[in-house]
C-alpha cells in the first residue's frame, strides 16, 4: 500500500529482487589481481592461479578456487564449456538360444517388504530358451 500511495500504479511493477549490497563480495584490488594474473597465464585454471598466487604472496587471504573462477568469468576470461556425460559401457546383447539349458539369466527381481517389514531381494535362475524358472533365492 506504501508503495502505491508514493508512486501510484507504476509503482506496482516487479523490482529487481538482487542484493543491494554483498558484503562477501571480493575486493575489487583483489579481484583486479586474479585477472590480471590469469592474462598473463591465459591456460590457467582458477586452482592453479590460486595456488600460484599463494605462493607469490602468502601473506595475502586470497579467495577460495570457485570464487577466483567465478571472477574470471565476469572479466570474460572463461567460458562455461560443456561437460561430456561418460556413457556407461553397453553390455553385450545376449545371443537368442538354440536350445533348452544352452543360456540361464540370472538376476535379481526388484525388493518386497515381507510380513515382518524386512526387505527381500529375490534372485532367479531361468533358462532363456524356455523361460523356465530354475531356481528363485530370497536374500535380505
């Protein structure tokens, strides 16, 4: 209502919800000194120039890796790049059987909680060309 009263309908519209002030914020000297480092050793990482910095001034609290990476970023030093997803290797295909007994699969079934609440993990044998059930095991 305060808001409406001193600025009518206008004032009514979204503001920007970001923090007026970061107190955690790194200094801007320090900041200007990671960049400035990191031109002079373009392939640097932010872990490295860390460490690198550590090492020419110890007495200086230099920032955490991540923060140093996150200023690079806004002088426009990094790019995100894309992370590859390893793929997980592909088993391979099972040969259709000729016969009975030729090829058995065994794997476990899911989990089901028995009559006491305890969970059961049942594993089975089955022949692949008949799909006979050989065997079946609860295991807890």
């Amino acid at each position: 209502m305060e808001r409406f009263r001193e600025g009518g309908l206008p004032a009514l519209e979204d503001r920007s919800h970001a923090a007026h002030h970061q107190p955690r914020r790194i200094a801007e000297e320090l900041e200007r000194r990671v960049v400035e480092a990191r031109r002079r050793h373009l392939s640097w990482g932010p872990k490295k120039l860390r460490a690198w910095l550590e090492r020419r001034e110890p007495e200086t609290l230099w920032p955490a890796a991540s923060t140093i990476g996150e200023a690079l970023q806004r002088a426009g030093l990094v790019s995100k790049g894309r992370r590859s997803r390893r793929l997980a290797e592909a088993p391979s295909p099972l040969r259709e059987p000729r016969c009975a007994n030729e090829l058995w699969t065994i794997d476990y079934k899911g989990q089901f909680r028995t009559g006491d609440s305890v969970l059961c993990y049942p594993l089975t044998v089955v022949d692949a060309h008949s799909r006979y059930l050989l065997g079946c095991e609860a295991h807890q």
